[in-house]
C-alpha cells in the first residue's frame, strides 16, 4: 500500500467516525421526538372518539326528542284545511 493510500483511509477513518457521533445523537432525538408525536397522535385519536360517541348519543336523542314533537303536533295542531 503507498503512503498515499494509507494516509487518504487514516485521515477519512476519523472523520466518518467524527461525524458519525455526532449523527447518531441527532437521529436518537429525532426518534424521542417522533416517539413524543406518536403518543400525541394516540391521545387526540382518543380523545376524538370519545367526542366521536359523545355525539352519536347527542344524536339518538334529539331524534327520539324530534319524534315526540312529530307525534305531539299529530295529536294537538289541527290538520291543515285544503282550499279548493
């Protein structure tokens, strides 16, 4: 091996090592960070199905209070009149 050769890999050896530490800091936090999102992601995903249900039983009861009316209005208001 030339002295060339062997003074290019002693010298790119340390660098790749010298970035690679740093490098591998920043991909662990980025990974805490995408960790902390997902947590979120599940939290509101959570949080919007329980609005989800919340307003599914908002619904059954203003239709069941919709239905009273109807039947109401059939047994109290006089049917309409036809003009002919």
């Amino acid at each position: 091996m030339r002295s060339d050769t062997k003074w290019i890999i002693g010298t790119i050896i340390p660098a790749i090592l010298v970035v690679a530490g740093p490098l591998s800091v920043q991909i662990t936090g980025v990974n805490v960070q995408i960790d902390d999102l997902n947590s979120r992601l599940e939290r509101l995903e959570t949080d919007v199905r329980g609005m989800d249900a919340g307003l599914r039983g908002a619904e059954v009861a203003f239709a069941r209070v919709d239905q009273r009316l109807e039947t109401l209005e059939r047994a109290l208001l006089p049917a309409p009149t036809s003009e002919s």
